[in-house]
C-alpha cells in the first residue's frame, strides 16, 4: 500500500513550537488520513529542538527524523524532506505554526480535484509593519523583473504532487528557491487562501537569511539586474562621450575652461558608484555558478531517526 501523505518540517531552534505543532498535525490528520509520515529535518539547532523530536519519533512511528550535521540552511533542509519523502502528495511547511495545519486538509481536498500544485496564498500577515512591507515589496519586484510568472504572496506552504516532487528532487541546481521551481514546473495550479498568523514561539528569520533567500530567487529566475547593468554601462559611456565633445568645444573654440576640482570629483565618486554596483550585480550571479560548479553536496546527514 502506498503512502498517501507526506508531511516536510524544516526546523531550526524550535523547541518551543515542536510539541504544539506536532499534536495540531495528529489532529489534522485523524480527519483526512491514516496513511500519512511527517519528517522534520533538524538543520542544525542548537537548541533542545531535536532532543523534543526523538521521544516524539519513539511513541509515533508517523514520525520521521533528519538531523543535518550543521546548519546547512532552509532550502537544503526542504531538498532533504522531499528526497526522503514516500507519500503520493507531499506537503512542505515550516515549523512556527504560521501557516496553519489546519489548511493542509483544504489543500489535500482541493489536490483531489485534479491539481498538481495547490499552494498557499497569504491573505493577511500578522507580522512587523517592516516585514509586511519588505515580503510585499519583494513579491512586487519578483513579478516584474522574472521571466517566472508566481502568484503574489504564496511561500513554501504547499502540498505538491510526486511528479512534481520528483521533477524538482532531480533538477541539479544548488541554490534553489523553492517556490519559484514550485511554479516553474508547471502543469495545474492553483491557490488557497489563508490567514498567516504570528509565530508561535522563538525568533523569527533573521534579515540576512531573507535576503539570501530573495537573491536566490531574483538570480534564479532573472537576467534583468544583468541587463540593467549593461544598459548603465551605455547610457554613462553615452553621456561621458557628449561630455568630452562638449569640453572640446568649450576649450578650443569658445576658448573656455571650465574651473574647479568639485565637478570633477563628483563626476568620478558617482561613476565609481556605478561600477562598483554593477560589479556586485555581476559578482552575485558569478558567486553562485562558482557554488554550483564546485559540485559540494546540499547537505550533509547526521543521522536518520524513525526510517525503515
């Protein structure tokens, strides 16, 4: 008998939202299905995390551990989940109960209905102005400047068909951005709308991890920070050029010169910004081919707990 159901829970330091989160997933599903496993993968927590995790692991055989050998990061640790996964329909979430279990029962229904793809669309954000307004300002950014046509505001939450888990699981690319592939595959999509609600406990993501998470998606799926800076580089040699022709008249035929070292040193502070900008730009895409070429795993396993 195949699985029907599998569940991927990335944690990193949340001891105190594994118990809680546990028991609202066992609730979830004694209505929807018996058949069902649920892998956390512990990337790395230094907390009490994985400690919670295994007498749960010993009392559920529903439950399933990876433990990373370090921190490796969200995206290495959802890679992971699906690998390992066995279900027919394999749902991703994170751990601090933001996205509620709840919904996976009007996900799983709606995955019946012939969908491929059912994600998760946030319709309200209980979370810091700033945050509201950085998720908001990316998922705007993302949109117009992708050749990847995703729907606003829908994350990691998810619950995927096996071909699309397994298309995804063999696609050879490192730095992944899980949704952007989720909607890059294709086939029938579509949403459900749900209220994002606080985190239960613990810290929320740092800036730095969003951010890396936000390059990941913009040098995945656009070339347009490359184009822009190409068309920089025109637009300043345009208008250096007109400046010289302009100088040379200036100094040759009107017989004026143009005093004073503040023009110029602005002139050359501003041009160096531009440079160094468009070299950071270029820098980003070249970090990342050098990730992919050195051909290092995406993780690296502890051990396995709850595997048969």
């Amino acid at each position: 008998m195949k699985l029907k159901i599998s569940v991927i829970v990335p944690i990193y330091n949340e001891e105190g939202n594994i118990k809680t989160l546990y028991e609202k997933i066992k609730t979830t599903f004694q209505k929807i299905s018996s058949s069902y496993e649920v892998i956390f993968i512990d990337d790395g927590s230094y907390d009490n995390s994985l400690n919670i995790l295994r007498p749960i692991s010993k009392k559920d055989n529903h439950i399933k551990i990876i433990s990373f050998s370090r921190n490796f990061g969200h995206m290495p640790a959802i890679t992971a989940g699906l690998v390992h996964s066995k279900g027919e329909k394999v749902v991703v979430m994170d751990a601090d109960l933001q996205d509620p279990p709840h919904i996976i029962e009007k996900m799983y229904k709606k995955s019946l209905q012939g969908y491929d793809v059912v994600y998760g669309v946030k319709r309200k954000r209980k979370e810091s102005f700033v945050r509201k307004f950085l998720f908001k300002s990316f998922y705007k950014l993302f949109d117009k400047i992708s050749f990847l046509k995703m729907p606003i505001d829908a994350g990691t939450f998810s619950i995927l068909d096996r071909k699309i888990v397994n298309i995804i699981i063999d696609l050879p690319e490192k730095n992944k951005y899980f949704s952007g592939l989720r909607a890059w595959t294709g086939f029938k999509q579509t949403g459900v709308i749900y209220e994002r609600s606080k985190r239960y406990a613990g810290n929320e993501a740092s800036f730095s991890r969003l951010f890396k998470l936000a390059m990941d998606g913009i040098v995945s799926f656009s070339f347009v920070p490359l184009r822009i800076a190409s068309i920089l580089g025109f637009i300043f040699s345009g208008f250096a050029f007109v400046l010289i022709v302009i100088l040379f008249i200036l100094k040759f035929f009107i017989n004026l010169g143009i005093m004073g070292w503040t023009s110029t040193i602005s002139s050359i502070l501003f041009m160096g910004g531009v440079q160094l900008i468009t070299l950071g730009i270029i820098g980003e895409y070249l970090a990342r081919i050098y990730d992919e070429v050195k051909k290092r795993p995406e993780y690296l396993i502890h051990q396995k707990i709850g595997f048969h």
